[in-house]
C-alpha cells in the first residue's frame, strides 16, 4: 500500500532515496571513474535521477567529479559506517513500533 498514507509516504520515499545513493556509491565504487550514461544503463535509473544523485553524492563530498566520470572519496568508508548506525537505530525504533502495532491490531481483532 506504499504511498496511500501521508503518515507513510514520506519515509518510505526517503528510504529508497537512501537506498539509491547507496547503490549508486557502491557502482561508483566498482567501476570508477563512470560518467552519467554508464550508471544509468548500468543501474537502469533514468539518467536525470543519476545526475541528482551524483549532485547529492559530491555535496556530501563522497564523490569527486573527473573528466572521466565520478569517483569516490576518502570519506565513504566513514559515511558507511555512519549509515549503518543510523539504520541499526531506525531498525530497533521500527521494530518496537511493528510490535506496538500487531498488538494493537491483535486486540482489535478479538473485540
């Protein structure tokens, strides 16, 4: 039911944002130095949403630009890390949440 909620629809389109930096870097990482067209074709994402990732991705300094495509920086390997903590606590934060949730679905099915 993704986008049918506006208690919902903002964090689930956040997540694949995230989720598509995130294998965006991971492509850029692999096949460096790789230009617009090549990630595109390579991931199957419209080059437009490439080329704003790649704006977001160099702002954050985790990419540099190169007249042979993108490159990643020395600063990947700390924004990984930092991601990872950051989803461990979303991960314990949506899992109390899911159970509060069931519960109370659960309750409301008894009745």
């Amino acid at each position: 039911m993704k986008g049918h909620s506006v208690l919902t629809s903002k964090i689930e389109a956040e997540v694949e944002l995230l989720e598509r930096h995130v294998v965006m870097l991971n492509a850029i990482k692999k096949h460096e130095p790789i230009g617009i067209i090549r990630l595109s074709e390579l991931l199957d994402i419209p080059q437009h949403k490439v080329r704003y990732s790649l704006r977001i991705l160099e702002q954050e300094g985790l990419i540099n630009p190169s007249p042979e495509g993108a490159v990643t920086t020395e600063k990947l390997d700390e924004f990984y890390e930092r991601v990872v903590d950051i989803l461990d606590r979303m991960e314990v934060t949506v899992g109390k949440l899911k159970g509060e949730l069931e519960l109370e679905f659960r309750k409301n099915i008894k009745v």
